[in-house]
C-alpha cells in the first residue's frame, strides 16, 4: 500500500469535510470552529509536502473524518502521531 | 479592563465636574492663588484639546466645525502670561498649576495619543464620530472654562485673562450643549490594547499583525494562510452578531443600528464562506505559517473559553451577567476593524496571486480554457496530478471575485457596527446654572451670560462649500461696540 497515496486521500477527505461544516447551517456555530479545526489539521499535512488527492465527498463533514481515519490508519507507518491525535480529537468534537 | 478613549473620557469628564462642583462649594469664593493656579493650567490644557481636535483627520470636503475653537486654544497654548497673570514685569514668580486642571490635561494627550494611528474619517459615519469625539474633548474645555471664569470673579489684574476665558467659554458653548446621544462613535472604542494582554482584546492583538503579515508577504502566503484568515473572519463576525444580539436585548444598543447591522454581519458572513472553503481543484503550495496559526488558534481558544459553552454560544442573559456588554462591544467593534484590514490583505493576496502565473495550481482535470489542454495537462489529468493555473482561468477569477466581495462585505459590516457605538440613556444630574451631567458626560445648557462674539463669514471664492472661512476676532481685550461685518 502506498502511504502518500493514503495520505493524499487522507487530505482529500479533510478538505471535504471543511467543505461540508463551513457549508453547515449551524446557529450554535460550532461547525465554524470545527472547520477551524480541520485547517489545523490540513496543515499538518501541507507541513508533509502532501498534495491532496481528489476525492468524492461523505454524506456529511462527520462521514469525510471517518474517511480520512480509515486512510490515515492503512497508512499509520507513516503517518506522525500528532496528525493522528489531531484527527481523532476533531472526530470527537465532530461525534459529541 | 481594556482602557479605550471611553474610558479615558469618563475619566476626564468625572474629573471636570468634580473640579465645577469643588469651586462652587468653597465658601470663602476662590482666591488669588487658586485663580492664578487655573490660569497657568491652561496652556497645557489648551494644548491637549487642541491635539485631541487634531488627531483624527476629516477628508477636506468637509468644513471644520471647530475652527473658532481651535483658533482659541492655539492662542492660549502660547500665551505666557498665564502663568503670572497679576502684574506684567512684576517680580511674581509664576503660579503653580492647578493640579486638577493638569490632569485633565494629561489625560486628554492620553486620548490624542490613543487616536493619533487612527486612519482620516472618510465615510458619513466616521465623520459623526469625529465630531462627537471633538463635542465630548470641548465640553471639558467649557467647563474648565466656566470653572476658571468663576475663580476669576472681578479681580483687575484678571481682565484680560477674563476676556481671554469668555472667549474660550463662547466658542466651546455650542459644541459642549451637543447632546450626549449625538457624541458617541467608534473613536470611543479606541483602546490601548497590549500583545501580551489575555483577553479577547489581546488575542484581537496578536491575531492581526500575524495574518497580515502571513498574507502580505508573496513567500509566505499559503492556502492554508488564506483559508485560516476567511476561517477566523467567519467566527469574528459569528461572535460580533452573538454579542450585538445580547446587547440589543439588554437595551445597550439601539433598535435602529442594531437591525441595519444583523444583515450587514450576515451578508459578510455569507461572502466569506467560500474563501474557506476553496474549490477543490485549486491549491497553493506552502507550509503554514507558525505565528499565523498559533495567533489563530488562540483567538478561537479565547471566544470558546469566554463565550461559548456546551457546543454553543452564552445566552443573551448569561453574557450580560459576566461581561459588561458595552466593553464588550467595543471588543468586537475593534475586532471587526481588525477583520477590515485582514479583509484587504486577503484580497490584496488572491489578486496577486491570479494574476501571477505559476503560483496557483489547479487540478488538470479541472483545466477549461482548450488553448491550456496541451498533451501535458492531458497527461496530468489521466494521473490525477496537478498543473500551474493557466491565466484566466475561471477557477482563479471566482476565487478573485469571491475575495472582493469578502471585502466589500466586510467594509459594509464594519461600518453598519460602528453605527452601534451610541450611548445608552443615562440618568441626567444638574449642576452649575450653566452645566449638567447627562449620560457621563458634561453637557452645556441654558443661555449663557458671556457676550456673544461676533465673527464675519465670507466666501471669497466662487460658490463651494469648501471654500468658507471665518475672520479672526481679536483675542484678550474687551469687546468691540458692536459686531463686526
């Protein structure tokens, strides 16, 4: 398995779901911080050299995380714990 | 609390009733000491005001409604004898200032200092502000005036400097009786605000330079610069509607402004949205900028900490129980401007960037133009790879448009907020004949009893607003017979 090309989709996946809060009719506004989040964490990646891979949007931003983790996890030899541990925190905040 | 041009205000205006209230108490009446005290007091006070009335430029269109103000005081700030007023020539060592009076004058050097980075008022909003700003500076030069006036009584070594004050009383008359509503703006917002302060202000602070700066340099702006800067404009404006919503309902801001600035904050909130998000054929290499994100990521840790909780924002109740929701305003006023300038570093940047070849990539997929769809992007496209942003590409240009509109969005939200800087209704107390206290501040009223100066207005040149102007009136001697024509 290629571990940039997991990344790349990775990113991919990440920017969908940026895509998918800040489109988010929210009052609470807390899909703007969670957008803000996913910028957090697409640096991470811009700090890699990944480029992102085109992928197809989720049903939603929380289905486009859950894409990202799976590609993330068929990579993990490469993938930097803090990429991970940010992943997974956004997941959270996404999921509670 | 953040100190800001209101606070110094308060501050002055306390300090200067507190001083008419003093003087009318004392029951011997003034005496020579304290009156001389006064006068040597007011070239520094004439000073401060005059750098007040100076600190923020008017565009030229319009007049300078404190011209005869400003004649006055520059005549003051100069003149000497002040300062030993009883006999000219005399061995009288000069008088010590009244100290109340210089720390009124400290203060409003404060205010100029404060206001003096402050762009010229361009728009109809600005240009209110501006002139409240000067009504509030000159209703404490009234009523320092009115004050030394009384000091003076009929002492004859006193008669020019009593001249001297009735002339300063009759010119800051008109602008001292402007009512307290019609005085406030965004100048009062004007804080002096620390990079090292910790609250939302300070985080305001730090959050502007370092996204200005990310997004001004041509090598240091990123995709994730940009998309951090519309990320942050997003929540800025949420929080400012959030707080303005809690402040209408509490009566803190008016109806009027309050329903012009829902739909402003909305529209801008509208045009940003797809600045963060970004099309997905689109990218700009380059790593994040550490000071850039960190500044980001303690200004949405401040506005969750303070203003959020459970996932959502504070109710109206509960932000009204912890905050004072006027300063808090004021916050969020600054932040907005602060969103102004990062607004036209943002667009500066895209344009920059579109217009340039070789920064911009775009999927080769996503290529539209056919003169652009040569063998090598067929090639890239079957890869799914990625080629330089073709000149007029339409990708590039809606990213371009998009930006301009963030940008007008923005102004037009800054300016609909400033609107809301108007001061609640506040008890009125009476004083002096002369003065009342209304809304925490001096208000002149009631006819005065100086004798009005005459002064001749002339347009010498052809029909123009620009062109009036006013003829001088000798200073510091008794009044002429009759008005000048």
């Amino acid at each position: 398995m290629n571990g940039s090309l997991e990344l790349a989709r990775a990113l991919g996946h990440v920017r969908n779901a940026v895509v998918a809060f800040v489109a988010a009719d929210d009052p609470s506004g807390e899909s703007l911080f969670l957008a803000g989040d996913c910028l957090d964490l697409e640096g991470l990646f811009a700090e890699l050299g990944v480029e992102p891979e085109l992928v197809d949007p989720g049903v939603n931003a929380r289905a486009s995380l859950d894409s990202a983790s799976e590609a993330l996890a068929a990579a993990r030899p490469v993938v930097p714990l803090a990429m991970w541990a940010r992943l997974q925190a956004v997941r959270a905040r996404a999921t509670r | 609390m953040t100190a800001t041009v209101g606070t110094l205000l308060d501050d002055v205006h306390a300090r200067a009733w507190d001083l008419c209230t003093r003087s009318s108490e004392t029951e011997e009446g003034t005496s020579h000491e304290q009156a001389a005290g006064y006068l040597a007091a007011w070239p520094r006070l004439a000073n401060a005001a005059l750098r007040v009335l100076d600190a923020v430029h008017v565009e030229p269109v319009w007049l300078d409604d404190a011209s005869a103000v400003r004649e006055v005081l520059r005549a003051i700030a100069v003149e000497k004898s002040l300062a030993s007023p009883s006999v000219a020539g005399s061995d009288v060592a000069p008088a010590a200032s009244e100290r109340a009076v210089l720390a009124i004058a400290t203060r409003l050097g404060a205010i100029a200092d404060m206001l003096s980075g402050q762009p010229a008022a361009r728009t109809e909003v600005d240009h209110a502000a501006s002139l409240g700003m000067q009504a509030n500076a000159v209703a404490v030069v009234h009523a320092v005036a009115v004050t030394t006036l009384a000091a003076l009584g009929d002492q004859h070594e006193f008669e020019s400097a009593r001249w001297l004050m009735r002339g300063v009383a009759a010119r800051t008359q008109r602008h001292a009786a402007t009512p307290t509503v019609e005085r406030a703006g965004r100048y009062e917002d004007v804080a002096a605000v620390s990079s090292e302060d910790r609250s939302l202000d300070g985080a305001i602070a730090r959050w502007l330079p370092a996204t200005v700066a990310a997004l001004g340099s041509p090598r240091r702006v990123t995709q994730n610069a940009l998309q951090f800067a519309a990320g942050d404009a997003l929540i800025l404006i949420a929080t400012a509607g959030t707080v303005l919503n809690a402040a209408a309902q509490v009566g803190l801001v008016r109806d009027d402004p309050a329903d012009r600035a829902r739909p402003a904050l909305v529209g801008a909130h509208e045009a940003w949205r797809p600045l963060v998000s970004w099309p997905g054929t689109v990218r700009l290499h380059g790593v994040r900028d550490v000071e850039q994100f960190e500044a980001s990521r303690q200004l949405r840790q401040v506005i969750t900490d303070n203003l959020r909780e459970n996932r959502e924002w504070l109710p109206p109740e509960t932000l009204s129980d912890r905050f004072d929701l006027a300063s808090l305003m004021g916050s969020l006023r600054r932040g907005m401007h602060a969103l102004g300038n990062v607004s036209v570093a943002h667009f500066q940047a895209l344009d920059r960037l579109v217009r340039s070849s070789g920064q911009l990539w775009i999927a080769a997929s996503a290529v539209t133009q056919p003169a652009y769809r040569g063998a090598a992007t067929v090639e890239a496209a079957c890869r799914k790879g990625w080629v330089p942003m073709p000149p007029g590409e339409p990708a590039g240009l809606d990213l371009l448009a998009d930006a301009k509109k963030a940008l007008a969005g923005t102004a037009v939200a800054v300016a609909a907020l400033d609107a809301t800087a108007a001061a609640a209704a506040a008890p009125t107390q009476r004083g002096s004949d002369a003065l009342k206290w209304e809304g925490g501040r001096i208000v002149a009223c009631g006819a005065d009893d100086h004798p009005r100066l005459f002064e001749t207005v002339y347009s010498p040149e052809p029909a123009g607003a620009r062109s009036e102007r006013r003829a001088p009136v000798r200073l510091g001697g008794p009044q002429q017979s009759s008005p000048r024509r």
